[in-house]
C-alpha cells in the first residue's frame, strides 16, 4: 500500500514570540525548559526585524489556494510582550497582505494579565482567545500555579467573565492529567455551564529520561483515563450540546467518519509536519513538541519559511508518523481516524515493534464508544441534515425507555437500548439524559 500523499495545502506556524518566558510555573509545562537552547542572558523579546521577517514570509510561504492565513501566537505567555507588540502585528500584517487574503490572529495565554484594556483590543482586532483552564478550582489548582505556589483558578475565572462580557471570541484548553482525569463530566460541565462554546482537551504525557522505556511521570493521564474521560465528554456532548458547542475531538471524528479524506488535526491526520513553530529569534522547528537541536530547521534570517517548511528533512518528518506505524495500527479498526496519534507519545513497543502511541487502549475504548452515533451523524450530515438530528433521536430514545420501564417493568442492563444507537442499555440511556 503506497504512503498517503505529502499535503502542500496549507501551513501553520506557531509563533512563540517570547519564548518560554511565563509569569506561571505549571507543574507539566514541557515548554519552561527551552530556555536550556539558548545562552545565559538572551534576550527572549522577538524583535521588531524578526517579526517583520516571519509576518512577510510566513504570508509568502501560503499556497494560492489558502485564503485566510491564520497567525497563531503561544509561549511561554505571549501577553508579557505587552499591547503594543500586538498592535505591531497588526500594522506588519496589514503591511504584507496581499489584497486576496484574510488574516485571523489567535492568542493562547493563561489569562492572567487579560484586563479590560487588553480585552478592548482583542475584541476590536477580532482575536481568537484559547484560555487555558483545567476545570474547577480543585482541579485546576493542583498543577496550574504562579511562581509563588499560588493557585489561579480564581483569577482565571475573572479572565473568563470579562472575555465573555466584552465579546472576545475564545475556547477553552484543558490539560488532562492524572488528577482530573477521572472527572471528564465534571470538567465539561464546568465549562459548559461557563459559557464555554469551544474546547480542547490535551492529554498530559510526560516521558520520564533514564528511566524504563515506557515510564511516565505521575502527572500524566493514564491511557484508559483518558478513553474514560473523552467518553464521559462525549456522552454530555451529544445528549444535549450538538450543534451548540464544539469539542475538537468530537468534531475531528466526525470528519474521519464523513469522508474519507479524515481529520485535518495534526494529531489525527495521516501526516504530520505541516504546523511548525518558530522561535523568538527566528529558529523554526518541525514542531512545537519537537523544539529541540534535531529538530531545528534553521532560521529564517537565512532561509525563507517556504523554504525550512517544505524541505526535505521536513518533509521526511511529517512522512515518518505514517511510515513507522507498527504493525499492530496497520491493523487496527481505527487507523482511518488516529493515524498513531501524535509522534510525540509513540514511545511504547507492540510485538517487538517500536512506536505504539501510548494512549492507544484509551483512544481505541473512546473510538469504539462513539463508533455507533459518529456513523447516525455521518449519515445526517450526508444527507444533508445537521448532525444535530442524532441528539434529538437519542432524547426520544431515552423517553420511549423511560415509558417502557414504567409499561412493563425495568429494561435489562444488556439489552439493546431502545434509542437505537446500538449501544447496551446499560451504557447509553441507562446513564440517564
């Protein structure tokens, strides 16, 4: 079976414009320990000259046929470099767009310093806001703290009112870790009711160095804590949320499930290595979670971003996340939506193979829950329905249930549940609306 063609639609960069500089010291950062690249007294301020050079070029490096270039700006805490720095991206990116093209800019950030100056601005400039927050004020303090070991939940939640009443567009991006991983309902809850439209969850693996191949730290969500939790998101989501909010693991699946073209997340597609990340000083690298000597592509200075972003080493490294899936993916049910998830956690062996994702029981368990409904739903939106059909279809289940145990007694724990979604009782409407 030849390799899936390299994609040349589209490119990303992650722009860390200040580095690994953060006023937090959260407990799983992988990011605080970049500053080991670079020497003792850098200056982690991108300049003006860079920043002029990667908003041109990363303009420059989009194929004809993308017409929204999405900025996209992390850290570290982007929101130290101050206002005005922003204010200069815009200026930088109205200076180099060509008149054919749409820019959309999106700002990942704790929250802390988001006042309503800041929140004025990045309203007026129509900036996407990902705020990280991991759930209630238990789960969030356990890991999420300053630098002097306070929590910021509290803070964090102001930050999310005062984004709401301003009308700043943003998601939410929750860390799942070994401490809330076992409360997935809880969290979604929280942020739903919140008023939380858009979330992300990202799974906390930490590979512990001089230490058995597969140890982790014990921060790190367990892989069927994580199938657990994406399940307990799922079942919220479609009983009652379709249509209404939108969970990217939700949605990615969807996209597997609909054509046969799959999701387009790094995470689930079949390549990787279109989403790199540059540094304050220019350096571009494969990937956000590969900033390291290997992995560094050069700098832009040198040579342009079209250039290190389609050249060959790049390429070989998006190639390689589909070329060295073991056997064992090869054959599984579900390769046509994870794809060996991220290459940043394939690190375990499967029949003397290396590169077996290590959340791989946990996603197989999530994937095989969800199989049922994502198959009602493609079906919807392939008919040209909204997807939002299925909930209403397993709310009616859930009633007819409901009747049936009150007509002729209690429906059996393994019978096929009434709403049809072929699924047990037990696990379905069982569970309740």
């Amino acid at each position: 079976m030849p390799p899936p063609p390299w994609p040349q639609l589209g490119l990303h960069v992650i722009a860390k414009p200040i580095g690994p500089v953060c006023n937090l010291r959260c407990a799983y950062c992988f990011y605080l320990d970049k500053e080991s690249l670079y020497g003792q007294g850098e200056d982690w301020r991108m300049s003006d000259r860079t920043l002029d050079a990667f908003v041109r070029q990363y303009i420059e490096a989009q194929p004809e046929a993308v017409d929204v270039i999405d900025f996209a700006f992390q850290g570290g805490e982007p929101t130290l470099l101050g206002i005005d720095f922003f204010r200069r991206v815009i200026e930088l990116q109205k200076e180099h767009r060509p008149p054919d093209k749409q820019i959309q800019n999106a700002l990942q950030t704790n929250g802390l310093l988001l006042d309503d100056r800041w929140c004025e601005f990045l309203r007026a400039n129509n900036f996407l806001v990902g705020l990280s927050i991991d759930g209630p004020i238990d789960l969030h303090d356990k890991y999420r703290r300053d630098k002097q070991g306070r929590g910021t939940f509290e803070r964090v939640a102001a930050t999310m009112q005062r984004l709401s009443r301003h009308g700043v567009e943003f998601n939410a991006l929750t860390c799942v870790n070994r401490h809330n991983g076992d409360h997935g309902r809880r969290v979604y809850r929280f942020l739903r009711d919140a008023g939380v439209q858009f979330m992300q969850f990202i799974p906390i693996v930490e590979r512990l160095e001089n230490a058995e191949p597969q140890a982790v730290s014990d921060r790190s969500v367990r892989p069927e804590q994580f199938g657990r939790f994406l399940i307990e998101v799922f079942d919220e989501w479609v009983g009652r949320d379709v249509g209404q909010v939108f969970v990217r693991d939700c949605d990615q699946a969807l996209s597997a499930w609909v054509s046969a073209a799959g999701a387009d997340l790094c995470v689930y597609a079949q390549h990787c290595g279109r989403a790199v990340a540059i540094e304050h000083n220019g350096d571009l690298y494969s990937c956000d979670h590969f900033v390291d000597l290997p992995h560094k592509l050069g700098n832009i200075h040198d040579t342009p971003i079209r250039e290190l972003a389609n050249s060959p080493e790049q390429e070989q490294f998006g190639r390689d996340k589909h070329q060295k899936l073991p056997n064992v993916c090869r054959r599984c049910p579900w390769l046509f939506i994870c794809n060996g998830a991220c290459p940043k956690d394939r690190f375990v062996a499967a029949d003397g193979q290396p590169g077996l994702n290590y959340l791989c029981p946990g996603y197989k368990a999530f994937f095989k829950h969800i199989d049922p409904t994502m198959k009602a739903m493609a079906a919807e939106v392939q008919a040209g329905r909204p997807a939002a059909g299925v909930m209403h279809r397993l709310r009616a289940g859930r009633q007819q249930a409901r009747e049936e145990a009150v007509a002729t007694g209690p429906i059996r724990r393994n019978a096929p549940c009434p709403c049809g979604s072929g699924k047990k009782f037990k696990s379905c409407c069982m569970r309740g609306s």
